[in-house]
C-alpha cells in the first residue's frame, strides 16, 4: 500500500565509482513511501526508470534546509547483496 506520493522529486547520485551512464544528472519523477520502502520513478524518458530504497539499506539519512533552496534529506543507500 502506498502512504504518501510526491510529485517534482529531484534525485542525486553521488560517490558511485564508476559512475554509470543511467545515474548521471539530476533524476526528476515522483516518489511512493510504503511501509517497506522509498520509490522513485522518473518522469518522461530517462534511462533510469525507477530506484527502489529499502528502508533498512537508507543509513545516515539527514533533512537538509538550507536558508536559500528547497528542503531535502540526504543519505547513503547500500546496495543490496546479490541485487540488481
């Protein structure tokens, strides 16, 4: 079940070495929260369809506000062993 969607979502990559071509650039789509996990799924037509963040693999998460920008939450999202 789906408890809450955003729309206009911004996702960043960062500290991927190498970095691959589909997680270049800033991502813009949507995000699903579930009880289990963050959702993202890209808006148009980007190489990178959809990112799924489990919640126990999100670790260092903080919620930016900066005074001049929009608020956001940054993290680290360890990939799963044997995931695609």
């Amino acid at each position: 079940s789906v408890l809450m969607t955003y729309d206009h979502v911004e996702l960043t990559f960062s500290d991927i070495e190498p970095m691959p071509d589909a997680f270049k650039g800033t991502k813009k789509g949507s995000v699903f929260l579930t009880p289990y996990r963050v959702i993202f799924v890209s808006k148009g037509k980007d190489a990178l369809q959809s990112f799924m963040m489990p919640f126990y693999l999100l670790k260092d998460c903080e919620i930016k506000q900066p005074v001049f920008g929009a608020n956001y939450i940054k993290g680290t999202v360890k990939a799963e062993a044997g995931g695609r």
